[in-house]
C-alpha cells in the first residue's frame, strides 16, 4: 500500500473509531436508530443554526442524492425538519424537532466525552499537532 493510500486507510479507521464511541454513547442514553453516516450531518447542523441542504452537502463533501436520502430519514426518525426558505422558497433550511434538540444536548455530551478520552489518551500537544497537521493536509488538497 503507498503513503498516501495508507494515510486514507488510517484516517477512515480513525473516523470509524470515533463515531462508533460517539454512537455506544448514544445508543446507551437511548437514541439507537442512528447509523454512523448520519453522524456528520447531525454534527453539522448541530454547529450551525439552520443551514441549508446544499450547505451541509458541501461541508460534509455528499453528493445531494446521499444528502437529500440522509437528511429524509432523519426527518422520518423525527430529528430534523425542512423549512422552505425565507428569500427563496426553492431553498431548504434544516433545523432540529423537539426530539432533536434532546439529541442535540447529548451528542455534545458524548463528542465531549470521546473527546476528552483521547485527550487523556494522547494529550493535549499531541491533539493540536494532529488537527494542525490535519488541517494543512486538508486545506492542499481540497
């Protein structure tokens, strides 16, 4: 395998590592309908305050069909919600339901959790080393 597949071989492994203590978190505090490729979104629009579609597909790099097929289950599973836009009505915002926003307060609950876990596991240099790193490699390729 060359360095380069490597690396996205280990930052996969990494990612499903992480999701999968974010969703054992979850799951023990009783959402357990999720599936780890909701996990981005739901995160995304946890941080951002009614994004549209088309905005959470660029942020978590989806092409719209994944996009607009996750965000409807979520709608289905009652966590999210599509309000047609103010300005242009073609637009859709996504906000989170009632249900939604208890989920809310507990992924940030479990991404601190995890978070915090591999702080103590790593440190915190080693941490700000990474996402540094990180960072500069994303930012050159994209």
């Amino acid at each position: 395998m060359n360095s380069i597949s490597e690396i996205g071989s280990l930052l996969k492994k990494i990612y499903r590592c992480y999701s999968q203590e974010v969703l054992s978190y979850l799951e023990n505090k009783g959402f357990n309908d999720l599936r780890p490729s909701f996990l981005e979104i739901l995160i995304y629009v946890s941080d951002s305050e009614g994004p549209t579609l088309k905005e959470v597909g660029d942020a978590c790099r989806l092409k719209k069909q994944t996009m607009t097929s996750h965000v409807n289950e979520l709608v289905k599973r009652g966590y999210l919600k599509k309000v047609k836009g103010i300005k242009d009505k073609r637009q859709q915002n996504i906000y989170f339901t009632d249900l939604g926003e208890k989920f809310r307060m507990t992924l940030k609950a479990a991404t601190t959790k995890v978070d915090d876990d591999y702080r103590q596991k790593l440190g915190e240099i080693e941490i700000l080393k990474i996402k540094k790193s990180l960072n500069e490699f994303y930012s050159r390729i994209s």
